[in-house]
C-alpha cells in the first residue's frame, strides 16, 4: 500500500512539489534496541522514499566506526561534519574552533577514501546545536573560515525535539512495554508534523507569497527510526519531494545574509526573521528619536514627551526625575517658550537592539520579538538669544503597544559650544550645576 502511494505521487505533479532536504545528526550507528536494528530502519526507510539525505557526524565518536560510515556512503548518501569535537563556538576560541574543523576534514577524508567514496572530501559543515556565534565578529570570521576551507554551512529550517521521546520509547523497550513504546513514537511524530507546519508559516511569509522549501533535521536515534517512515509519507502526502543538497540551495532563501547572534542556536527561519525584525527596530527608533527632537524644535513640548514612557525616569546631572509627568513639568519649568527650546539636535552614536529567546516544549529555541533597544546619542540645544550647548546622553528604548517608549534617559548637563574645552554651565543660587 505505502509502494502505491509513493508511486501515484510520483507521476502526479512530483516535479512541481515543494523540496526538502532530509539531514541527520549522530551516529553513524544508532545503539540497538530491543526487537531492531534503528540505523537499518533509518536506511530501509531513506531507500524506499529515495531520499538523498546528509548525515552529520563528530569524526572524535563515530558510532560503528569506519563501518557504520561505510553503510550511508553505499546507501548514496553525503557524509557532512560538524567537526571533530563538535564544541558549540559560543563555549571555544575561534582559533580552536577552525583547529577542531580542519581536524575533522582530514578524519573524514580518510575515512572516506578507505571506502573508495568520491569526492573524499566533505562539502558540508554544521555548527553544533545551529550556534553560529555569540558575537557578530564571530559569525563573520566563521563564514570566512567555511569559505578558505571549501566548507558551506548546510543550515535548517525544520529543527527537531529534544531526547525526550528518545529516552522514554528506550526506557519502555527496556522494560518490555510496547504500548508505551508506540505511545512515545506518535508524541515523536505528531511533534514533528508540528515543527514542519510551523517552519512552513514562517519560510512562506520570508518568500513572499511562495512556498518555501525546508531543511529537515533529525537526531539519528531509535524512535525516529520506528518512526521515519511514517513521517515520510505524511510529508509526501503533504506536497514535499525530496532533494539533495545542491538543489535546495538554489533558493534564495538560503542566501539570505543575516546577522543574528545568540548563545543558543536557532533554525534559519528564525534568524532571518529576527535578523528583519531588528533591522525595522532600529528604523523605528531611529524614526521617533527624529520625530521627537522635530517636535521639541517647533516648540511643541507634548509631541516631545510622548517619546517616553509613563514610568520614565531622566537623570541629568546629579537630578533623578521619575514618571512622564514630572519630566513634563521639569522641562516646562526649564524652557518655559519655545524661543528657549531652540533648536534640538540628535545624532545616534551606537544603537543596539536586544533579543532574548525561550525555550519551548521539547526543547526548542524560539527568538522572543525585539523588545529593547540601547541608544548612545550626541545633543545640541540652539536657544535663541542664548549660548548653545551640546552633550551626551544613553537612552533605553522598551517596546509597547503603542510602539518604542523611551524608559530610561540619562543625558549629560553638557558644554557650551564654541568653548575651548568642557566646562559647564556657571552654577546658580544654591550650588547645582544646571540640567538640560
């Protein structure tokens, strides 16, 4: 019944289907478990989809040795690396990080030609647990590093549960519950059905209007080889037909540069979505820190405040000033017309937008939307009739509602321009230095 179902969808549209690459993590070899053989079932079921999948290996535990390698290489299948060691970047140097690569090539490729597998030399490299860097210098140097090693980075975009339904469908074989076993199976393949579904929101919206295509990613384990087959199928049925590797990558998509960095790693969609997400942040901020010192120019001091929150808080000087309100009267107080309010000048020095993430059910890493941004700008204030000053200030940006509110504002008292070096404003009765 499954041959049938593979065979009509094959003569009925499978050219225009959606693609997808299948990848896997571990291995080669799956440990034993009662009543069956996982890496035969996980090849079994890859033969009769025809699926050209990569597998990804740490070359320091090749599981089955040299062997267990040998049994993909004859299946068709590529053989990628995500190094010797396979350290998450975010916890090892840089230096040692293209050490323990370069290692693995050269294991690889010598595993490879004992096998009489061409070409000896892997295409395909994985950061480990997807974590391309904690800094942006990081992620940088990396891509740089695949490129001097004629290495390309095979990302995903359907990630995979944690080894939850792993150690329990274990755990249940062990004890001889097969109930329980299949129990853990369909948890396996209904959360893997939920991960592809998601993936396709959020690949077709990056498309703009077109489908997607997904790279799947798989723990090489016991109860995804009970259950691969089945999961295959459902996508069959669901439009996909399996590509390699240099098909996939055809897409735009997976040109996409971003520039998202975090501790944890995170599927491709994700990044891009968050790399777009920040990159409107900063407009967005950028745009009402204008609109305000526009505001504030024109005399007009409510367009001004509505920058900052209800529970702001301004320090300038040695002044704490907390909540809207009181900011309002202090600088009501201070520049009582608009011929005092001159001119507001604004330039953003540095502007970092901060992300966060959680992680979901079954251990998923899922990016929180920007919700703060940190804005090092420089000031000038034209008066009329007065001499101007200029200075410094940070600002904390929190995102509502009612979109970028400033919270925090810690503005310097600032210099007066034309003055050969920073002094500043003469005090007046009662000793305190003037604020802006």
């Amino acid at each position: 019944m499954l041959r049938l179902l593979v065979v009509s969808l094959l003569l009925s549209g499978w050219a225009t289907a959606r693609p997808l690459l299948v990848t896997l993590e571990g291995g080669p070899a799956v440990e034993a478990v009662k009543g069956g053989d996982p890496t035969g079932m996980w090849l079994k079921a890859l033969t009769r989809f025809k699926v050209p999948a990569v597998l990804f290996v740490r070359t320091e535990r090749l599981e089955g040795g040299p062997g267990a390698l040998g049994r993909w290489v004859a299946s068709g299948h590529e053989i990628g690396t995500m190094g010797h060691k396979g350290v998450p970047l975010v916890r090892e140097p840089l230096t040692e990080w293209r050490r323990d690569l370069q290692q693995s090539q050269g294991a690889l490729a010598d595993l490879l030609a004992r096998r009489g597998a061409k070409p000896v030399r892997t295409r395909w490299y994985r950061f480990p647990d997807l974590a391309e860097g904690s800094r942006l210098e990081h992620v940088l140097a990396t891509r740089e590093g695949l490129r001097e090693l004629q290495l390309r980075h095979l990302d995903a975009t359907v990630d995979r549960p944690d080894d939850t339904f792993e150690r329990g469908y274990r755990a249940a074989l062990a004890k001889g519950d097969k109930r329980a076993a299949a129990e853990y199976g369909a948890d396996w393949l209904a959360a893997m059905r939920a991960f592809v579904r998601r993936a396709e929101t959020q690949g077709d919206r990056l498309a703009e209007g077109g489908e997607a295509p997904q790279i799947l990613r798989l723990d090489l384990d016991a109860v995804g080889g009970a259950n691969v087959e089945a999961l295959l199928a459902w996508l069959v049925r669901r439009g996909y037909r399996f590509v390699g590797p240099d098909e996939i990558l055809k897409h735009p998509l997976f040109d996409r540069a971003h520039e998202y960095v975090a501790r944890r790693g995170v599927s491709l969609f994700w990044r891009l979505r968050v790399s777009a997400d920040t990159k409107a942040a900063v407009k967005e901020v950028s745009e009402a820190l204008f609109a305000a010192s526009e505001a504030w120019s024109r005399g007009d001091m409510d367009g001004y405040l509505s920058l900052y929150a209800e529970n702001a808080r301004l320090v300038s000087g040695r002044t704490l000033v907390e909540g809207r309100r009181a900011i309002g009267e202090k600088y009501r107080t201070r520049y009582p017309s608009q011929a005092l309010m001159g001119r507001l000048g604004l330039t953003v020095v540095r502007l970092e937008v901060h992300t966060a993430d959680r992680v979901s059910l079954f251990g998923q890493v899922e990016p929180l939307p920007p919700r703060f941004a940190i804005a090092t700008v420089e000031w000038t204030l034209l008066p009329k009739g007065e001499r101007g000053r200029a200075g410094q200030a940070t600002l904390v940006f929190i995102k509502g509602a009612k979109g970028w509110r400033l919270i925090e504002d810690h503005s310097s008292t600032g210099v007066y321009l034309g003055s050969e070096k920073a002094r500043p404003r003469p005090k007046p009765k009662g000793g305190k230095p003037p604020t802006k």
